[in-house]
C-alpha cells in the first residue's frame, strides 16, 4: 500500500510538471515532448548526472537498442562522444542527447567535430548553474557546506557557461531557451532551455 502511495504521488507530481507550460522547463516535461517528437526508431542518449535520472525512469522505449545510457558517475560527459558514434553507424536515423551543464563541460569539442566531420546528432543541453549532482551530495553529505560551482553570479543576458555560443562559434546551428525539439531538422544541432535546477 505503501508503494502503492508513493507511486500515486510521483504520477502527481510528474503530471503537474508536464502540464507546467510557462516558466522554465522542467526535466519531466522534457522527457515527455522529447518522445512525442522522437520517431520510434530514433536514438537517445541521456548523459550521466541528475537530467538522466527522469529519463531512466519516464522515457518509453519502443525499438530494441535505442535507448543507450551509462548511468556511472565517472562517466559525466560520455552520452555527447557516443552519440557521434552511434551516429556514423545509423546514418538514417535520429540521434538526440540530452546532457548536463556538467557534462557538456567537460566534452565541449564534440560540438566543433559534429560540424567539421557533418554528423547530424541533435544536442539538448539542460544548464542550470550547478553541478547538480555535486550539490546534492555536499548539501546532504556535508551539512549545506557546497565548495563546487553554484555559478550564482548570473546576470539577465548572461549565464556562467552559454553553450549556445559556443555552439555557434563551432558554426553549429544553436538556441536558447527554447521549447522547440531541434529533432527533425537536417544536421547538428543544439538546443539549449532555460530549465530548473535539477
């Protein structure tokens, strides 16, 4: 019954997520426009670190080996390499990644290669400030005492790490908070949403 109730309680809560059409995007909401925009042989790829955890446990797979994760801390970064990869293999079909600020930090250069190399993946960069997975572990582990970046120091036009530009430096087509899946258009791409803290 226990379970039962908890279950009933992440369905709500999940469910007013998704409904939420203002503000910034909530990861759930993402998981649920992402499949419905995703054909059902697409591949996706969600990065390690807190924006995988919702699609570990919302994202429906419909086609064997389309859903390609590593959910290892150690591999923070891996899901934006791989998806080059995966890529040149299926050629024909789409290729999404959702990934962290974190983790697109440490793998920025796949951005420059998906253009030198034209491997059309379509990356969806979740950046909300914080290493989010950091931050909960000091917050928890450490009574509040967080030494990792917060980047609070944020301005109106200016976040502490704007990967729509760096995209755009690497001539990729990029956008910034927006709603709309850069799935089905032709060749690289990077979305970059205004999101909540995770």
């Amino acid at each position: 019954a226990a379970v039962k109730r908890r279950r009933e309680a992440d369905r709500a809560r999940i469910d007013t997520a998704v409904a939420a059409n203002s503000g910034p995007l909530r990861p759930e909401r993402l998981v649920v426009e992402l499949r419905k925009a995703l054909p059902r042989d697409g591949f996706i790829l969600p990065d390690a670190g807190n924006n995988g955890n919702f699609f570990n446990t919302l994202w429906d797979v419909f086609e064997e080996g389309t859903y390609i994760v590593d959910r290892g801390s150690a591999a923070m970064g891996y899901a934006p390499a791989a998806a080059l990869g995966v890529k040149l293999a299926k050629p024909d079909r789409q290729v999404v990644v959702v990934t962290g600020d974190g983790c697109m930090t440490q793998v920025n250069w796949v951005l420059a290669t998906a253009v030198e190399q034209n491997i059309g993946v379509k990356f969806i960069v979740l950046n909300d400030s914080a290493l989010g997975g950091c931050l909960a572990a000091q917050k928890g582990l450490f009574a509040n005492r967080v030494i990792c970046p917060q980047f609070e120091q944020r301005t109106a036009n200016l976040d502490a790490q704007d990967f729509t530009a760096h995209a755009r430096s690497s001539q990729m087509p990029a956008a910034r908070n927006s709603r709309r899946s850069a799935s089905g258009r032709p060749g690289s791409r990077m979305t970059e949403p205004a999101c909540t803290r995770i």
